[in-house]
C-alpha cells in the first residue's frame, strides 16, 4: 500500500497524494471564506436571481430541455419523425426483429 | 481569518453596482453604459455592473416603475446583501417627471423601496452618475462601519441616531 509508484516522469504514493488533498482542501476553504458573509441567511439574499420573479418551484421551467436544441428538425420533418416514434415500441424483442429483419434484406441483396 | 480589506481605511472594497430599468427609455441606460466607456471608465476605480444583485453593493434604478416592475424591483432590492445603497439615475426615477401620476405606474421609485442619492437629469450625464455614485460610497461607508460597530459588541444592536436606517428585505416586503 506505501510502496511509491516511478512512472518515469515523476512519483506517486498515498503521502504525497494525501499532503496535496489537505494542502488543496484547505486552499479552497480559505478561498470560500474570503467569500460574502453578511448577508442574512434564510432571507431572499439567499435565493436564486431569477431576473427579479420568484423562482418556479417546478425545475422544468427555468431548464431547456436538450430536446429542444433538435425543435426545428422535428417540426421540418414532421412526418419522418411521427413515423420512427410510431415504430418505436420499447421492446427489446420488437429491436432483434428488426435488426433480423434488415440483415436478412442485406443478406438478400449481397446473394443475388 | 486574515481579511486584507480590514485593514484599509476607506473603500475597504470595490463597489459593485447592479442596474434595474423599472420603465426607462433607455437614455438613462445608455448612460450609464458611457460610465464604463473608456472615457470615463469607472472601471479603474473597481466599480463595475454585475449581473445579479447578490453580488452587489449598490442599485442603480432607472425608469419610473410601471406597475409590472414594482414587485419584481422589491425583490432585487430585497436580495441585495447589506449593506446597500440605491441610486436613482434620472428625472423619471426621483420623481416620475412627464409620466407623473400615469396610471401604468406605481413609482416613482421611492414609494417602492428607499432611496439614498437621487441623481436628476433626463438623462443625466455620465459626471453626474459617477457624482451620485460617489455619494452612495459615502453611504455606504457609514453603512458598513454601524455594521462593523454592530459585530464587535456581539449580542446588543448598537443604533446610531446619526445614522440614516435602510429597511430589511423583510421589511420592504411587507410593505
């Protein structure tokens, strides 16, 4: 367990990792503590900004759901779209078929 | 803990400035943003627009307060730490000048929170905000030291008749 590791470009052992945890953790403490404190705990000082509103209780509406990044593909092809959600069932059986079904075509064509 | 800001006797800290436009027309902003151009470049004395009132120690407020802002106005004042300084730059804001009396507002903006420097002008010129900010230092300073004066005598509120009172988030609130 203490035995020290020579990679070649340097050392590793549990000492030396730990001293740099302690020395990183308490530069980090000393960073938050440089921080504000004179605000009131437990008041609106210590809510979120939200442009002036009260933040919504509900999380999804102050988030953009990635889904929305792709809202223009989905509303330009609509139609492809309707139809691969229509043969998605979430089977994993319903999957193998298909990936049978598509190697057998594949099979198929490559044959004649 | 070592706080090297205790040890300066004035502007112990650099002043961060929030801006809410509660209904301006946009001169007053503009303005404002010529502050931090490099022709005035407010900058250098460590003043700078932050982007949520947490971190601020001051508010500028423009526009006379149509009733929309109001509340939303209470809680940016509200969730500035203290302790805190609000500045209101141009003549809708001190007084709701043209717009007085307009049924769409609910300023002008000291009948919503307290105000400490009014600076008047529409819009005012950049020497005047940067004057009426300087004056909400001086506020703030005082501010800052009945604070200080506060801590050291742990467990009694120490009140300074002198010194001018700034409502609780609590209080506006109630309000």
């Amino acid at each position: 367990m203490c035995t020290t590791v020579m990679t070649g470009y340097g050392f590793w052992n549990v000492f030396s990792w730990l001293t740099f945890f302690v020395l990183i953790t308490a530069l980090i403490l000393w960073f938050r503590s440089q921080g504000r404190s004179d605000y009131k705990e437990d008041s609106l000082q210590d809510e979120i900004f939200y442009g002036g509103n009260p933040v919504p209780s509900d999380g999804a509406e102050i988030t953009v759901p990635a889904s929305s990044a792709y809202w223009g593909f989905k509303k330009a092809l609509h139609g492809f779209y309707t139809l691969l959600d229509s043969w998605h069932s979430g089977i994993a059986t319903d999957y193998v078929a298909w990936f049978v079904f598509t190697v057998a075509i594949f099979a198929l064509l490559l044959v004649f | 803990m070592l706080k090297p800001e205790m040890h300066l006797e004035y502007l112990a800290k650099s002043l961060w400035v929030f801006h809410c436009n509660s209904g301006s027309c946009n001169g007053c902003d503009i303005e404002i943003v010529a502050c931090i151009s490099p022709r005035y470049d407010i900058e250098r004395f460590g003043m700078k627009l932050v982007g949520t009132p947490r971190h601020a120690d001051a508010l500028l407020v423009t526009g006379p307060v149509t009733k929309y802002m109001a509340d939303r106005l209470r809680r940016i004042y509200a969730q500035i730490p203290d302790p805190k300084v609000v500045v209101v730059v141009g003549n809708c804001g001190c007084s709701g000048d043209v717009f007085y009396e307009s049924h769409t507002l609910d300023g002008p903006v000291d009948r919503i929170i307290p105000v400490d420097v009014y600076v008047h002008g529409c819009p005012p010129r950049p020497e005047a905000i940067v004057e009426g900010v300087s004056k909400g230092i001086l506020k703030l300073e005082k501010l800052r030291q009945g604070l200080l004066e506060e801590r050291e005598i742990e467990g009694f509120i120490v009140t300074d008749p002198d010194q001018e009172e700034t409502l609780s988030a609590e209080e506006v609130l109630a309000e």
